[in-house]
C-alpha cells in the first residue's frame, strides 16, 4: 500500500503510527472478496423476465433453488399453483387455412380453426395472441373465446403451449384432457395443486419469510454449497408474519390466500 490515506478510506479501523515504536517491523494488509457459492444458481435472470401462466418457472427439485445477487429491490414474487398445460411443436411452415386447433374439455372437443389467419403466423405467440384476444373463437355454435374456457396461450418460433385455470374446488372451468394441433398431438403436463413451499433467506442465514426450518432442515439446507456464506448460522427472529416486520431497513410483505 503506498499510501496509508487509501487504508484509512477503505477500513472499519483506522491505522495511525505510534512515535515510541522504533521498530523494524513491517505489517502488509490485504484485501480478498469471499469466493462464489460452489453450484449455486444465480437466479436473477430468471426474476427478471415478464412472466405469466403460459411461460412460468417451474423448479422441479425441493432443495435450494439458488442466489438472487446484489438485491436492491424484489416486487410482486408471487408462487402459484401450476396449472394444466398442454404443448405443441407442430412446423410452422406446415399451417395452411386448414389447420386447426383442438382441446378436449370435459370430454368435449373445442376446434380452433386457423383459416385465412394462417399465412400471418410467423411465430406461435402472433397465434397465441389470436386466441387470447378472441380474434379465433370456437367453430360451434357457442363460438367461446379462450378466455370463456378459462385458457391462456403463450408461444415461440417452435412451441405453442396452452394452460388451463381449471382447478378442483378452485375454479368452474372446464378441466382440461388432451389436444391436437395440426399433425401434432399435444403433451399434457398435469396440474399441481398443492400448496408452495418458498423460503427466502439472507447470505446470512436470517430468514425473511416461508415456514421456519425444523433442525433436519437447517443442517441440510444452509451450508456454503447452497449459497449462503461460510459462517452463516440460521435465525428466524425475522421471519415475515405482520405487515409491519423489517429486517434492517427492508420490508417483506407476504399475503396469503385462504
């Protein structure tokens, strides 16, 4: 260090020479950043796009999921029950006026036609806004839009998906079964109603909301590994319950439904 003002600035302890020391002696004094967490996935990306119940994240393990670095703010992280999902790969070149679409519900086919819309569909997502706005209804006489049916469509270059906001004892719309689009046949992935189990946490092992850990957990969960720091110890004295708790200046505001 070739200048001890730099020591001064950058320090919790200030360093000042003592004129009775007649010593030789020399001290270096260096600074290191505590190394990255091991496999901890960083998820802020993941945070940081738009969202909805066409395109979700779905972890799929029920351990650590990962690290949100250098946090200033998080709005509106909301954990929702997955619903029922249909996905189609079908080659967009391959749609013509007579391409349709079809989802059993309730064991009752709903067929979507394409017809002279076909030739705009460039990618998924022109034809999932299609069947979100209800440009492309039902061809029955009910002539029921996606949102009548309780659906949502998201898509891309490759895949159309579509999600179904039927839930036992939650909603009244019809469950979904099965589908086809095209000449391909659709991939249901079921829904999971059961409860989320999300734990928020600091670096420092200070819980900010979820459930408190029981001890098992606390031993498997809040190590180095798993993205909290070296030294952490696990403290729930912050744990999130009233509108009103804050953890050094910060606010977690949880709701819950019934």
């Amino acid at each position: 260090m070739e200048n001890g003002r730099k020591i001064a600035a950058s320090a919790f302890y200030l360093v000042e020479r003592d004129p009775l020391n007649t010593s030789s002696a020399k001290v270096s004094i260096s600074r290191f950043d505590e190394p990255e967490p091991g496999s901890a996935a960083i998820l802020n990306s993941m945070f940081g796009t738009q969202r909805n119940s066409a395109n979700p994240i779905d972890f799929l393990n029920n351990g650590a999921l990962g690290v949100l670095a250098e946090v200033d703010q998080l709005n509106d992280l909301t954990s929702i029950k997955t619903q029922s999902k249909l996905q189609f790969s079908e080659n967009i070149s391959s749609l013509d006026s007579s391409s349709q679409l079809v989802i059993k519900l309730n064991n009752v086919d709903r067929v979507f036609k394409l017809g002279n819309l076909a030739s705009s569909v460039d990618n998924y997502q022109v034809l999932a806004d299609y069947l979100n706005t209800g440009v492309i209804r039902s061809d029955d006489a009910d002539a029921l839009s996606f949102a009548d049916l309780g659906l949502f469509a998201g898509g891309n270059v490759t895949t159309l998906s579509v999600t179904s906001a039927s839930l036992p004892s939650y909603s009244s719309y019809p469950a979904m079964q099965s589908g086809t689009f095209g000449t391909s046949t659709g991939i249901l992935i079921p829904a999971q109603p059961g409860n989320a189990d999300i734990q928020i946490f600091t670096r420092e092992g200070v819980q900010l909301a979820g459930r408190p850990l029981s001890q098992e957990e606390i031993t498997s969960y809040v190590s180095f590994e798993n993205g909290f720091s070296r030294n952490a110890e696990y403290r729930s004295n912050y744990l999130t319950n009233d509108l009103s708790d804050t953890y050094i200046g910060a606010s977690v505001v949880r709701k819950t439904t019934e």
